[in-house]
C-alpha cells in the first residue's frame, strides 16, 4: 500500500467558543484557510488539536466537518491516541472518513519492542493506511530506528512522523534503514528543522497551523537561499508555538489575531499564556508581518 500522505500536512487546532463548547463555523474558516495556503493535507486529533480534551461524540463532529470542507482535495489524516489495543481499533472504526491514521503507541503500561510490532499489525490489519508517530516527549515511549525499520515492513504501515528529538538525525537514519521510497517519512515539532529534514530525506512536515501559508512557499522551494531566508523569519513564530503548558493557546491567539478563529478558548489542562508572552507573541508577529490569511473573508 503506498502511502498518500505527504508534503505540507497542517494539525489543525480544535476552535472552542468562551464557554468551552466546539466552534464548528471557525473550524470551518480553519480548514478553508489550509486549503486556500496550497497544504498537501490536513490533520485532527493530533497533540495540537487538543486531542486530549475532545469526547468521542466531539470528534465524530470534527471528523464530519473537516471532511466535508475538504470535500476529497486533500488527504484528511485522524489521530488515534488509545491506551490500550483495543481502544485504538474503536478508534479506527470511528475515523473511517479519513484517509489515513496517525497512531501513537499505547502508553499507560509502556509496551516493550514486540509488542509494539504486535499493536501496529493488529491496528493496520483493520486495512487502513497507518502513520506510526514517534513522539517520545508525549508518550514516554522510545522507537529506535531498527524497530521504526520492523514497522516499516508491515502491511498497511505507510509512513513515520519523527518527532524524538534531535529530529533531522534520526529522520535521516530511517531513511536510510528503511532504504523504501514507497515508506514516508515526515517530521513534526511545528516544522522547527524542517529543512534539515527533507535534506536528510523526509518528505513532509505536520506543523500546527497557523502559518501553512507562510511555510508552504518555503518547502515548495526548500533548497534555495530564498527559502531559507524566509524561513528564518518564519522561526521566531515557529518557536512561540513549542513553549510547553501553553502552546495549545498560542496556535489559537495567531489564529484569532489573522481572523481565522473566533476565540483562544482552550480546554483544561492546557494553560494560556501571560501578559508577558502575549506581548512577545505580538512582537513576533509585527516583525514578520504576515500578509492576510488566503480563504479568510475580510
């Protein structure tokens, strides 16, 4: 099975109003966003989407949305983030409109390399198209390359999101381990060594996204002195996006300042950021200036 997710594969952040229920009308402002930016895909339930904090009815919900915006221009990929085998097939029955899964490991009771490879099999044998997501820093659980090499040759096991850093050396070692052209790798931490990873071979990033406009042009041309100078301006934004507690609201206040989502709403346990950091937030973006978000009415 080749796999079809590739390129520019924003997470889409989950839009609350003030009383914590789900914005359906700026989900749909979000997802219209992504598509007018020229991404590859899009993504819900990943760790940016507040997955954590979404009921199964909730996601049902967003899953339905989502892919009627999309309407089949791009993949739509779904989360699953289960603690047990059998939580993570309710999931995949759930998400059948996606296109394909990206799956984290089980990771309560931290499973050893086998049964690892046994979680992975099961869930793929459902015949689905499954990303495996390294994520060490959520989940506790560590995949070297030679087991990332083990998934590789499962059926139904299309792609690998890298996320344990440092991200470009490992990217690099997978590629090179697997040695399959058909098997995707992509990175992950909001795209902060991106370009060090499609040199080390990964063919595409999943970001938040708030600024897919800004970061598609770059991969587009990623090679060149010109993409890297504008990726440089891109990082500080990129940065405010990773700071730990609070990232969750940050994604939202971007979002909300290029009048894209309504509010910055954000469930517990997800924190929202100071005066201080929203005053930097504000720094940030007034030095990078972006131009009006594509697909927004103004």
């Amino acid at each position: 099975m080749p796999h079809t997710v590739h390129g520019l594969v924003p997470i889409l952040a989950t839009p609350f109003l003030p009383d914590g229920s789900l914005d359906l009308p700026s989900l749909r402002r979000l997802t219209e966003f992504q598509l007018a930016s020229g991404v590859d895909g899009v993504a819900v339930f990943g760790m940016a989407s507040e997955n954590f904090a979404l009921t199964a009815a909730e996601r049902a919900l967003i899953l339905r949305e989502v892919t009627e915006v999309v309407a089949g221009a791009v993949p739509v990929v779904a989360g699953v983030a289960a603690t047990a085998t059998v939580t993570a097939l309710e999931q995949v029955t759930a998400f059948d409109a996606a296109s394909a899964l990206m799956v984290l490991p089980p990771f309560m009771v931290k499973p050893g390399p086998a049964q690892l490879v046994e979680f992975y099999a099961t869930v793929a044998a459902a015949g689905r198209e499954v990303m495996v997501q390294d994520a060490p820093g959520a989940t506790g659980i560590t995949m070297p390359v030679p087991l990332i090499v083990e998934l590789a040759k499962l059926p139904g096991v299309t792609s690998v999101k890298v996320e344990a850093p440092p991200t470009a050396p490992k990217v690099a070692a997978v590629v090179d381990a697997v040695g399959d052209p058909e098997f995707a790798v992509l990175g992950g931490q909001n795209a902060q060594f991106c370009l060090a990873e499609y040199a080390g071979g990964a063919v595409g990033t999943m970001p938040a996204c708030e600024f897919p406009d800004l970061l598609a042009p770059v991969l587009a041309d990623w090679r060149t002195a010109r993409a890297r100078a504008a990726f440089t301006r891109l990082l500080p934004l990129v940065l405010c996006g990773l700071q730990p507690g609070v990232a969750w609201a940050i994604h939202k206040e971007v979002l909300v300042r290029r009048g894209i989502i309504a509010h910055s709403t954000v469930r517990s346990p997800a924190g929202t950021p100071g005066r201080a950091t929203l005053a930097e937030l504000d720094a940030v973006l007034t030095d990078l200036a972006p131009p009006p978000a594509p697909g927004v009415p103004r």
